[in-house]
C-alpha cells in the first residue's frame, strides 16, 4: 500500500515572499494619544529643525548635481552620496509628520540623517545597483512631468507639507483642538497622498528608475506588492 503524498507548497508561494510595490518606502504609526494644542505652537518647535534642513538640501542640491554626471558616465549612483540624500528626505519625512504635513505625532524629530527604529515615522528608498544612463537625461524635467503636476496639487510639489496634505492636516488639527482626536481616515488619506510625492520625489530627483505608480496607497503601511 503505497503512502499518501504529503502536500506541498507552491514554490512561487513559499519561497518568494512577494514584494513591495516601489522602491520607496514611506511608513507612519498612527497615534490615538495626541495633545489638543501642542500643533498650534509646533511651527516654533520645529524652526531648529527647519534651519537645518536648510542648510541640508542645500547639501542635497549640490549633491544631486554630482549624481547626475555620475550616473550618466558610470550608471550608478555613488552610494555614500546616494545614503545622504535619502537621509535628507527621512528628516525631512519626520519633521513634516510631527509638524504641519501630517500633525500625526507629539513626538519631537530626532537630529538624524539615519533611520530612527522607534520613530513613530520612517522613510527608506532600496538602494539602486544600477541605473539608466540615457533615463538620468529626462526624467527629472520631462518623464515626471505628469506625475509633478499631481504632486503639486498634493504637497506643493517636491516638498511635504503644502497643497491637500497641509490642508489635510490643518483640518486634523482644528479637529484635535475640539475633540481631541485625529480621524482615522483623515490620517490615512494623508498618509497616502505623501507616499505617491515621496514616490515622484524618489523618482524626479534621480535617486530610482522606478516610475511611479498612478496610484493612492492609504494606511500607515506600504502595501504588499
């Protein structure tokens, strides 16, 4: 009597976990416990943090200027350079989260350019071993275009905290000033909107080859691909 086969698991199942859906990771953790009033004095809190990032993106220009020729005459992207860049956008990701791009959070942005584990905000972007030598002569003036237009109504453009997330999170405010509580879909919804800008962020400032999705992916976590 021959045994009864034992059931395996698709190959394409169990060892392939599926991916995220972009290289740009973008992630918030959504606080019940927020102060009523404490957004109506963080645009002070938050001005030491706004002179450095100053003084950062300047860094960042300069550095993305280098990049560019980089790319073009080697296909890759230096990697210590590419490391500060994205470093400037996770500042820049937690002050906005903490301030007037989001409001979702009380606690006070970390002085870092690295990631922060238990930071209630983070930002990553996978570094790229390679990258198109003809696309890094289009794609942050003509392919992002389109994308760039979305962004603006979003977030002002290449920044976090203008256009519906600002308005979004002015709302959010005024709301936790009277009941002293942020709306769970007013959270996500925001968390969405910057996600799609930090995507054509990713992309418009040459840091991946990954166009961006046409697509509004709510909630405090990525999606699974």
């Amino acid at each position: 009597m021959s045994a009864t086969p034992t059931p395996t698991t698709p190959p394409s199942l169990g060892k392939h976990p599926i991916g995220p859906v972009s290289p740009v990771s973008l992630e918030g953790q959504y606080d019940v416990g927020l102060s009523r009033w404490l957004w109506l004095v963080k645009w002070v809190l938050a001005i030491p943090h706004y002179v450095i990032l100053l003084f950062l993106w300047i860094g960042f220009v300069l550095i993305t200027f280098v990049a560019f020729f980089a790319v073009l005459f080697t296909g890759r992207y230096p990697r210590l350079l590419f490391d500060y860049n994205v470093g400037v956008l996770r500042w820049s990701w937690r002050v906005e989260y903490y301030a007037y791009g989001s409001l979702a959070t009380d606690r006070y942005p970390p002085f870092a350019l690295a990631d922060v584990a238990d930071y209630p905000a983070h930002l990553d972007i996978a570094y790229p071993e390679h990258l198109s030598r003809g696309l890094v002569l289009v794609k942050s003036w003509l392919l992002v275009v389109p994308q760039l237009i979305v962004a603006a109504l979003m977030a002002g453009g290449y920044r976090f905290n203008g256009g519906l997330t600002g308005l979004l999170a002015f709302y959010a405010g005024v709301t936790l000033l009277f009941t002293g509580h942020y709306p769970r879909g007013m959270y996500d919804l925001n968390m969405g909107l910057h996600r799609w800008v930090a995507r054509v962020l990713a992309y418009g400032l040459l840091l991946t080859d990954v166009y961006p999705p046409y697509r509004l992916d709510q909630g405090e976590r990525e999606p699974a691909g």
